[in-house]
C-alpha cells in the first residue's frame, strides 16, 4: 500500500449505515466514548413503525447500562407471565434480574430513545442518506452515499452494517446470506379490542395456523397470524376479516377485534451470514441474520449484537485493542445468533407442524414445563437472554465470560450497571485493595467499585456488563499481578490515536 493511502483523511471514525435500534445503540456508545461517529439511514424520517418490540430481561439490563431502560419500560406494557402454545405460562417473574419481565413497546419509541441518547453524546445521524456501496482497504473503509441526488464518499476507519435484511452493506462485501424461507404468508395488523385477552402477550397454535397477540400498551394491541389453507403472496390484498378468522380459528376468539390502523402480509426467512466481520467492516442484527417472530429475538439479538460491538470498536478506534479483541465480536455473537435461529425454527416448526410429532410437542413441552420448575426456569432464562454466556480462555475461572448480576455497591453510584454507564471496565473490589493502583495505568479505560457485601472474588467486568477475569487470590502482591495480567490481556496500554473530529 502506497503512503498517499494511508493519509487519505477520515470523515468520522465509525460510519454506522442504518438507523435501527442496534445501529443507534452503537452511535451512542462511540459517541459516549469520544469517538466520532455517524449514522447515515436511507429513511428521510424517524421511523414511526407502530410493530411492537417484546424486550426481554438481559436487553433491558444493556439498556440500563445506558441509562434508558426506565425511560423506554415507561412508554410500554410490562409482561411477566407469557401465555404461549397450549397453555403453556412463560413465568418471568422470578429471574434474577432487576428486570423479572418482558417488555412490550412498539418500535418507534425504542428508536426514538436510543437516537436522543446518540445525539445527545454526539453522533450524527443523516437521514435521506442511501449507501449504495463500498470498499476497504488496510487502513480505512469508503463508502459511497446518495443523498439529495448528490453522490458522497465517505471514508471512515470502521464500518458497521446494520442496514436490515436487504443490506447493501452486506452485498457490496459479496457475503453470502444462506438459509430458507420458513413461513409464508404472515399477516399483520394494528388493532382495538373489545375483549381484554387474558394475558398482554400470547402464542397459540393448531392444525389451523398460529396467532401472536401482544399489547402496545396504549389500548391498541399487535396481532399477528397465519392460516395453514390460505397462503398468498407478500403482495395479495388483505383485510382484517381475514386476520380475525385465522386468529379466532387458532385462540377460539378473535376478542372483538376492530379499527385496524396498520395491516401487512409478509414471509419470514431463516437466515445467518458465515462471518460478522470482513476487514474493517462489521454486520450486526438483521444485516447478519433474520429469523420468525416465534420466540421475538429478533431486536433482542441485535442489541445485544451492538452492546458487544461498540466498545470493542472503541478499543480499536483509540487504539489500545488487545490483538484479536475485534474478532471476538464474531467469536462471541456468532453461536449466540445460531443458537437464536435453531430455537426459533424449532418453535416454528411446532408452532405450523401438522404431523402427530408436532401436535406432541405442542401437548406434552407446555405441561411439562408447567410442572417441572427447572425445566420451566431453564426456559425462561433461556428465552430472556439471561443464560447468555462467551467462551473463556482454558484454565480461567469459572465465572469469566458469564453475565454479570446488578451487584450493590458501597457509595455512589449504588448499583453495578449504574457504573456500567461510564462505558468502562470496572474493577469490582474491596475498597484499599491494591486493584486501584493497578488500574492506575489504564487511565479512563477502568474504573473502580466497591461491592457492599464480602466473600465475591476480584471482578475485571467488561463494559458489556460479562466478567473479563474473576481473581480469588486474597494474598495483596499476587492479586496485583494477577490484576496487573488481566488488565493488559484486555485494555492494553497504548497510546490513543486522535479521533476524526476535532474537539470543540
């Protein structure tokens, strides 16, 4: 590579195309961090999609490391309990979580927050602002933006792709995008009730089809449903009738549905890219895989995709990445979205399934897990997010790469994951313990919290909230070099590099 390549300069350090929730979430947490970051979004406005976003437990506790989830549970319906196939409950209520639900709130209100959050640390958004394509070199990515007629090349060290299912980021990259579409034929609709259901969210399914019902939490209610005898095209007419005889077929009532402000059909793939990175370009929610609507992991998946993401491109973007910090993001996120697309198609599958297997699945799993208190736990943190963990090192302890619980602290801030929001790693340890000098070094990469009570090990805790390194060694010279490892092995010391926006 020529040297006039290298000094091309940037116009930001991470351009983000697509303004959807795990795009935004990103913005905010690069912008938070003092990178220059923007977003550009094909869509000229806000998006205004009514579609409701069921949020569960570990989303929210990523949005709580940001400050926003009480702002978001506050525009939306907490559910803790989920009425799904055949009477099987989903009881959310005993996770091990400050938030023990699932939160249902349409989509224009997530994105909403996360774009107020984004702005307000400095991002950029651009809307009416199409990427049409790209191309990367060893020191940067450009990619060519359309906006108001006009042709723009923007170059940027990073690039994140989270631009929905027809990516043109992921095309422009040549990634294949394998997998099958599952369902056909899915209806949608906006609708007032006169009946209240029993529950804010339920699934059911027959030999008739399926049907999701779910409360946006202002009296209108989303129901989605497909009916086995009548499959048409994504572009066939549809009316409401049609969605309240499929759904009465399947919930033996329709609940008196009426006024529907929004009415779609549309198919469902199953889909996941190989690799969530190629060079300095990174695929995240449904620009690296898409799934059905079954167990709503969807938005889950993806936020979760951009928490772990971001402070990674931080890393790199200042320039005191760890070698092979940046692919850990496709180490780590990439079983995690396999794992959500073979729960989804195994629901699916039972859920539309005709054959005497799928009529016992749909019997027998919710009566089991109904009296099977393990198993029924085991579901639900399953589903929540909860029981998310990475791969650790052989020979680490075995808490790294687990989810870390919102632990009490002595002082302010009170709560873990309020100390989370500085978007650092924290150091949880007994106050005096020499884990203060040793993140001396670190500078504003690594914080410290006292944990108010005794008996937990030494906690490096990643600022995606999952434990780095977990150190039970109490003797005050070994824990400072064990500590002293950790820190190097995760936030090495290197000088910063300056961002693309000038201070000020």
């Amino acid at each position: 590579m020529g040297l006039e390549t290298l000094m091309v300069p940037f116009d930001t350090d991470v351009l983000v195309v697509g303004a959807g929730p795990a795009g935004l979430l990103i913005a905010g947490d690069l912008a938070a961090r003092g990178v220059a970051c923007t977003v550009v979004e094909r869509d000229p406005q806000c998006s205004r999609l009514t579609q409701v976003f069921p949020l569960h437990a570990r989303t929210l506790e990523q949005l709580d490391a940001r400050g926003v989830a009480d702002e978001l549970i506050g525009t939306g319906t907490i559910v803790e309990t989920v009425r799904m196939f055949n009477g099987l409950d989903l009881d959310l209520s005993h996770l091990p979580s400050r938030f023990p639900f699932l939160l249902c709130t349409p989509r224009c209100n997530a994105e909403r927050v996360l774009e107020e959050r984004a702005t307000r640390f400095g991002a950029e958004i651009v809307r009416g602002a199409e990427a049409v394509g790209l191309s990367q070199d060893a020191a940067g990515v450009d990619v060519d933006v359309r906006a108001d007629g006009m042709m723009r090349t923007w170059r940027a060290r990073f690039v994140v792709g989270a631009d929905d299912l027809r990516s043109v980021v992921r095309d422009a990259l040549g990634v294949p995008f394998p997998g099958r579409s599952a369902v056909q034929s899915v209806m949608q609709a906006d609708v007032l009730l006169e009946e209240k259901p029993e529950r804010d969210l339920i699934l059911t399914a027959n030999e008739e089809g399926f049907s999701f019902v779910s409360s946006h939490g202002d009296g209108w209610y989303q129901v989605v449903a497909w009916d086995r005898r009548r499959q048409l095209p994504d572009s066939a007419k549809i009316s409401l009738r049609e969605i309240s005889d499929a759904t009465r077929r399947v919930m033996g009532s329709d609940f008196g549905m009426h006024d529907a402000r929004r009415l779609s059909r549309a198919h469902s793939d199953e889909r996941q890219v190989l690799r969530y990175r190629v060079g300095r370009v990174f695929l995240a929610a449904d620009t690296a895989y898409v799934h059905s609507l079954a167990c709503g992991q969807g938005v889950n998946t993806g936020l979760q995709d951009a928490a772990n993401l971001g402070w990674k491109l931080v890393a790199g973007v200042q320039g005191w990445a760890p070698d092979g910090l940046l692919d850990t993001y496709h180490t780590e996120r990439y079983p995690v979205g396999r794992r959500a697309l073979r729960m989804n198609s195994t629901m699916l599958s039972a859920a539309m399934g005709s054959t005497w297997r799928s009529r016992v699945a749909r019997s027998v799993l919710p009566a089991a897990a109904n009296r099977i208190r393990p198993l029924g736990r085991w579901l639900a943190e399953t589903v929540s997010g909860l029981g998310i963990s990475y791969p650790a090192l052989p020979g680490a302890h075995r808490l790294a790469g687990q989810r870390v619980p919102d632990i009490r602290l002595a002082g302010e801030p009170v709560r873990l994951y309020e100390a989370l929001r500085a978007g650092r790693f924290v150091i949880l340890a007994p106050e005096g313990d020499p884990a203060d000098a040793a993140g001396s070094p670190y500078g504003e990469r690594v914080i410290h919290a006292v944990p108010a009570c005794g008996g937990l090990p030494v906690l490096l805790i990643r600022p995606d909230g999952y434990i780095a390194c977990a150190i039970e060694e109490r003797n005050p010279a070994s824990l400072d070099v064990a500590l002293r490892a950790a820190l190097a092995a995760w936030c090495a010391a290197r000088p910063p590099v300056v961002s693309a926006t000038k201070p000020g």
